[in-house]
C-alpha cells in the first residue's frame, strides 16, 4: 500500500501505525507535524513513560536505534521511537536488517530535517523493497500553498476568498510553519466563523516577507498588474538584499533573451533554445510564455524603456524621482 502524508494522518486518528515511517525533505512544517500527530495518538501520555524514546541522529549509532525498537512494551500495545534529525546518523545503512524485520509492536519514525534522504543508499533500497512508509515533504508551489490556506483557514472555522488568500500568500510566502502561525493568530483575533479580509491582514499579519526578482518576472509574464506592483512595493523595502540595480538587470536580461527567442521562434523551441546556446527548458518555457503576451514589437518597446531606465538609474534624466519610483514607472510602461 502506498502511503502519503494525509493517509498516514487519517491511520493515525484510527490507531493504525505502521512499524517503520521515514519523512524528510526541506519542507519542515510537514515533518513536525507528522511527528507531532504521531506522538500524540500512538500513546497516551501514562503510556510515554515506559514506552517513547525520542533520539537524535547526532547523538546515536543505529545500533541505539535498533535497541530501542527492538524492546517490547511496558502496559501498552507498542513502543515508540522517534528519530529527529535522522540525517547525522552517519550508519544509516545499518539498519537495513532492521528494515528486513522489524518489530510489530513498535512504530519507528526516522525524521530527516533540511534535506530529502539519499535514496540511493543501501538503507534506503531496503526501506522501499520492504514497503515502508516513506514520506517526502517538499515545498508547496503558490497553488498548492493557496489550496492549504483555504483549507487551513475552515480547520480554525474562519472565512475566507480568494483576493484575501492570495494577500496572504503574498504577505508571507509559501513557509508553511509561518503561515500556520499567522492563521492562529487571526484565528484568535478574528474568533469562530470570522472573515478573513485584507484589512485584517494588513492589521494582523502585515506584508514584511521579502520579495526577489524570479516572482516579479512571474507576475510580468502574466501581466497580473496588482501583484507586480505588491512585489515592487517589497523590492523597494529591501534594497539592501535585492537592491534596484539588481532588478533591472535581471529585468534586461530577461526581456532581452525573449527578444531574441521570438526571432527565432518559428524554428520550434528546441531549435531556438540551441541556436540562444540555451539548455534549460523552464528558461524557454518562460521566453515562449512571454512571447505569447508580448508582440515582439512591445518587446522592442520594452528593452528601450529598460535602457532609459538604467539611465536614470545612473542618475541621468531623472526628473528628481525616487529610484522606487523609477521602477513603479518602468513597470508600469511594461505591463501595459
């Protein structure tokens, strides 16, 4: 049976538990909650005396490990052993044996914290050879991480809509351990069946995550006019990490290869990608999309508007404007 992160929830709620899980990846928030869930409905707290065993990979061998899930429980049904930060446990492999037959009356969990396992160790041939439980907690995409909002926000019983999850996301980014924590405190703010709004947002949780360059492409490509200028508002609060200059350079180099790409794009995307000394696909799709949305024409237009740009940058003509006004400016003859 193959298991997913949901799966092993729900089998956790019904007292089923199977003897070996492993969940890592960079993820962090799916990890602590998988753990935290196990810990909570594999034993009562009477039961954790004699019958939990918490480790740290740094701190043990495998063979702790192995001899701490090999004893048997004490009034109980099981024994638990959690693993934590399982990826210094430098004898992983060790527990290949263990994998082979573990058991039946524990529940060993390996979490591997910042990173998924190398699954191209003998440990970890075995652990999938045998069926185990095996769990990759990855970064959600900005879709996926709007759907875990809006089904987030009816677990605490709050009310929301789309402009004001997409806010949201915008406000903090898809950092789940971030986002749980901002929905608990509208949660608290708001009490049982309280709508979600921007204002409330703006109130509670603020916009203070940082922006980058690769999301204002991502909203240029689209033409979403109000996101580009939500990032353009974070990039001109955190010019000492992302500083302007940056930003239209990324900016030029980009519009620049798409201007070149859609010269070429009667050749097929293969074929302009190797005639651009371009390998990367998501780097062609992008240029594709962008010549979908902008005539080459505009794309002309556009280049020209960034070469006055970084004139003005430079401090040429700039009619005594801001730099972040400089970039609303040029983002705005973009977009339209």
């Amino acid at each position: 049976m193959a298991h997913t992160y949901a799966s092993l929830l729900e089998g956790f709620s019904k007292g089923v538990f199977p003897p070996v899980i492993v969940v890592g990846g960079t993820e962090s928030f799916f990890i602590d909650a998988l753990t935290d869930r196990l810990s909570a409905t594999a034993l009562t707290e009477d039961e954790k005396a004699f019958n939990a065993s918490v480790l740290y990979g740094r701190d043990v061998a495998a063979a702790d490990v192995v001899s701490e899930a090999r004893r048997y429980p004490m009034m109980a049904e099981r024994v638990l052993v959690v693993v934590r930060e399982a990826q210094n446990l430098k004898d992983f492999d060790a527990l290949s044996a263990y994998f082979k037959s573990p058991n039946p009356t524990t529940v060993l969990c390996l979490a591997f914290k910042g990173k998924p396992p190398d699954k191209r160790r003998e440990g970890y041939k075995t652990l999938f050879a045998q069926n185990h439980a095996y769990i990759e907690a990855v970064p959600l995409n900005e879709g996926q991480a709007k759907a875990w909002i809006k089904s987030e926000s009816t677990r605490r019983v709050l009310k929301t809509d789309d402009h004001a999850v997409s806010l949201l996301y915008e406000s903090v980014g898809a950092d789940l351990t971030r986002l749980a924590h901002e929905l608990d405190k509208l949660a608290v703010a708001l009490g049982e069946g309280g709508m979600v709004t921007p204002a409330e947002i703006e109130k509670h949780v603020g916009i203070s995550r940082e922006f980058n360059n690769l999301e204002l492409i991502r909203a240029l490509v689209n033409k979403d006019v109000p996101r580009v200028y939500r990032i353009a508002h974070g990039l001109s609060l955190q010019t000492k990490t992302t500083p302007l200059p940056m930003t239209l350079g990324f900016l030029y180099a980009t519009f620049g290869k798409a201007l070149v790409y859609s010269s070429l794009r009667h050749l097929g995307s293969a074929q302009a990608g190797a005639a651009m000394g371009q390998k990367n696909p998501y780097a062609l799709r992008d240029y594709e999309t962008i010549c979908t949305k902008y005539s080459p024409v505009k794309l002309v237009r556009i280049v020209r508007y960034l070469r006055e740009a970084d004139l003005a940058f430079k401090g040429v003509r700039t009619g005594g404007a801001h730099p972040d006004e400089l970039l609303r400016e040029l983002l705005f003859k973009i977009v339209v």
